[in-house]
C-alpha cells in the first residue's frame, strides 16, 4: 500500500510520543557499522543519516559507518579508535550512545569471518564503549531487499543477525531488531514499492534518501520502544506519518 505524500506532509507535523524535552544529559550518538549505516555516497548508503535526523532539543550525533567494513576491518583501519576517542571526548557534557551494526560484509565468503569470531568482535566491541564511558546499542542488520519466488524476502543475514541478538542477551545489551522490522515492513510494501528505497536500480542492499529517512525513522522507533526509552526520551523527533505507515506496513516514499 501507498501513502500519499499530502498524508507524509502532515506527519511532519505530529508529535513523536518522545518529542517534548526533558532534565538530563543531553545524548550523543556515534554510529558505527558498514555501508547500511553510512551517509550515502556513490558505494553506499544506510539508515545512519536519516536516524541523525530525528534528533532534536539538542542531541546531535556522528555517523562513523564506513563503506565495506567488517567487525575486523573496522577496528584495524582505524574507524574503531575515531569513535571511542570520540566518546571520551564527550563524557561529561553529553551522555554517549555508540550504535553498532554490522553483518553484510562479515558474512561474505573473502572476509573470513566465523560466527564464532563476529561474536567475539561485537562482544569486545560492547566492551570497548563500556570502558570509554558510553552506552553500546547493538542493531541487528538491515534487510538487503532480495525477494524469493513467493514474494518475500530471502532472510540469508539470519546467522549474523542471531549471533548480534545472542551477544546482547550475553552481555545485557540493548539490541534494536533492525532486521526483524526492515523485513517485515518489506514484506508487507512488496517487491516493486520495495526498490523504490535503491540506492540506484540493481542495488538491493544500499539506500537512497527515501529509504534512509524511512528506515532511520524506523531505528529510531525501535530505540524509542527499547530499555533506554526513559533516557532518550524528549530527545527524538520521529515523524508521526513514518511510524504509523511501518507499523501498518505502508509504503510511504518521504
């Protein structure tokens, strides 16, 4: 189903149930994951941005997603140290959230990476923003939007996605089940309404401007529904058309 932009236009106008300021450290969020995260270039392009853009009344963010990484490659180039430092430079003053989502290229064949090891990475991961002085916040992958033959989507991050849910029940961390809902909501638009989220035609993986308002509206909304709710809230300015669209399984082109 379609939502039609005069609808879009006036959500820009309701209020998110977590729009109104409250006391408190003010957040700050630091992304951290692959090319379903970062700002759109032309090798990539994720939901990171588009969450950025629901912050408000102060809360502000960096989004460090770099295009290609895995949980290795990440820490080894250097991206893993730019986005502790940058916790520790706002300790005190702000209350630091790291988000981490990673998958797409840990599962890939050349990266080398078991299971076994993507736990351990995102684990120490956990731990790293513990010591800095953050919060870490797991999110499980972003759906890549292939269909099989009936229709819906081929789940294949299911064992990346397992492992994430299973590191933040080890060591009780929030995790927002990106995966879960980008599936569902994909599900439910279709195929054809679907592409209209690429990058550019073929890309089945990457978002274009649409698809990261869209789907960073929806970590927002997961963020909002999770365990830290009372920290946020007054800190996220979702828009009200989005939120109703994906929990009605909408398809809405913002």
């Amino acid at each position: 189903m379609y939502a039609p932009i005069a609808t879009f236009l006036f959500g820009l106008a309701l209020a998110s149930p977590l729009n109104a300021k409250r006391a408190g450290k003010t957040p700050v969020f630091f992304l951290a994951g692959d090319s379903t995260t970062a700002t759109i270039t032309s090798g990539g392009g994720g939901w990171g941005d588009g969450f950025l853009s629901t912050l408000i009344n102060g809360a502000t963010g960096i989004n460090f997603g770099h295009n290609g990484r895995t949980t290795v490659s990440f820490v080894q180039g250097g991206d893993w140290a730019n986005v502790l430092s940058a916790v520790k430079n706002h300790t005190g003053v702000y209350d630091p959230y790291v988000t981490i989502q990673f998958g797409h290229n840990d599962q890939k064949a050349a990266a080398n990476i078991s299971i076994a090891q993507f736990s351990t990475n995102l684990a120490n991961m956990v731990s790293d923003v513990h010591t800095a002085g953050g919060t870490p916040i797991l999110i499980t992958s972003l759906s890549r939007r292939n269909y099989n033959s009936s229709g819906l989507i081929i789940e294949n991050l299911a064992p990346q996605v397992a492992a994430t849910v299973s590191v933040g029940s080890n060591t009780s961390t929030t995790v927002l089940h990106l995966n879960e809902e980008s599936t569902k909501y994909l599900n439910a638009i279709g195929e054809e309404d679907a592409y209209e989220y690429n990058r550019v035609e073929g890309d089945y993986t990457h978002l274009n401007v649409a698809g990261q308002t869209v789907f960073g509206n929806m970590v927002g909304w997961l963020l909002e529904k999770s365990d830290l709710r009372a920290k946020v809230e007054g800190f996220l300015g979702l828009n009200g058309t989005i939120v109703k669209d994906i929990e009605g399984g909408v398809f809405i082109l913002p």
